[in-house]
C-alpha cells in the first residue's frame, strides 16, 4: 500500500455556501465549526484557490482547514482540488457537514457511508468516485412543516437550539483533534455514543 511521505498532515473540509446571507445557517455548519477550530488554535483564513484556506500546526500535526466557495453543490471539486496539492491520504481527510437525518443531540463520526441525500457529499463521492471518505456529520434534526426542508436548512438556529450548538462544535473541534492523535476507531467509539442535552446552557 502506497503511504504518503508527510503522515502527520490531515485535510479538513467544513461545507457550506459562501456569502453571508448563508452565515451560521444550519446548512453552514461545517464552515462554523471550521471558523472555531483555526481561531481556538490562533491561525486565520485567507481566500485561496476554490475555497478559504487556514493551516494549523499543533503538537506535531498539520491541519489544512477548507471552506469551499465553490457553493455546496460542487464541494468536491475544492476537496479533490486540495487533497491533490496538500499531498493528502484520503483516510487522511474529514469532512463536516450538516445531516437532517439526526436529531440534534447527535453527532456521528464515520470512515465512510452514504451521501445521504446531502448535495455537498454527494458531488465529494461523485469527484472522487468512492464513498469511502471520513465525514463528521453535526446533527440538525427535522423540526420543521412538510413542504419547508430548503428554508429550515438554510435557515438559522431556533433561540432554544444555540447552546447545544455551542456545545456541540466545542466537541467537533475536540473530534478533529482526537482524530489526529487517537485515531477514527477510538474517537468514534466516544463521540457517537454521545447525547447532547438541549437544556443545557452553553457555557
């Protein structure tokens, strides 16, 4: 099996839509949890090719942080496009992204599976012609009228909903870490068993 030579570095994608009347919709929450991790780790964006683009080094590990700008529905090609120039193993890569199908008290971390229907992940797998990609889905939950899935998407957080948001990319930062230095299964096996409390107050 052909290994990379720089083992340490790790790609993370955050997708959501470019241009603020999408910002800290539930659809860009990949790009929030994003913006927390490089200003926790004191780095910042800068506008590059096909995306936004931070780079964090800690403790021996590289972090090269995307927000793609080519709109959701053509994530894959700032991925594909990055992937390639960092020099990056796919096992390598997470992707975070919103998904309707959990409820908000979850998060699910996975090696691979299923677009799901999610237009962001569906053009990352056609791109890359496999499935078999890490992706951290941050769960948005279905609480909205039959007939209204685009404008609870692209909609923002419910007053009641943003402290466990809050808590929620606190872990997401706390995953990407741990998946750098314990590795898929281990964070897996703690993050995916966990339930959010919406009652809680943020701290």
């Amino acid at each position: 099996m052909y290994v990379y030579s720089i083992m340490s570095k790790f790609l993370i994608a955050g997708l959501g839509n470019p241009g603020s009347e999408y910002r800290h919709t539930r659809h860009n929450i990949g790009f929030d949890v994003l913006d927390a991790f490089v200003q926790k780790h004191n780095s910042t964006f800068r506008i590059d090719r096909l995306a936004e683009v931070a780079e964090v080094k800690w403790k021996g590990k590289q972090f090269i942080c995307i927000k793609p700008s080519t709109y959701m529905n053509l994530s894959g090609k700032a991925f594909r496009y990055w992937m390639d120039k960092e020099k990056t193993a796919l096992d390598h890569t997470l992707t975070i992204v919103d998904d309707l199908a959990l409820p908000l008290s979850k998060l699910r971390l996975r090696t691979g599976g299923s677009h799901g229907g999610h237009n962001g992940l569906f053009d990352i797998q056609q791109v890359l012609g496999t499935d078999k990609y890490p992706k951290l889905r941050f769960g948005i939950g279905s609480n909205f009228p039959r007939g209204m899935q685009v404008e609870y998407v692209l909609g923002k957080w419910f007053r009641e909903e943003v402290p466990v948001v809050r808590k929620k990319i606190e872990k997401c930062i706390e995953v990407i870490e741990n998946v750098a230095f314990i590795g898929f299964e281990r964070t897996m096996s703690t993050v995916n068993n966990l339930e959010f409390d919406s009652s809680e107050q943020a701290d």
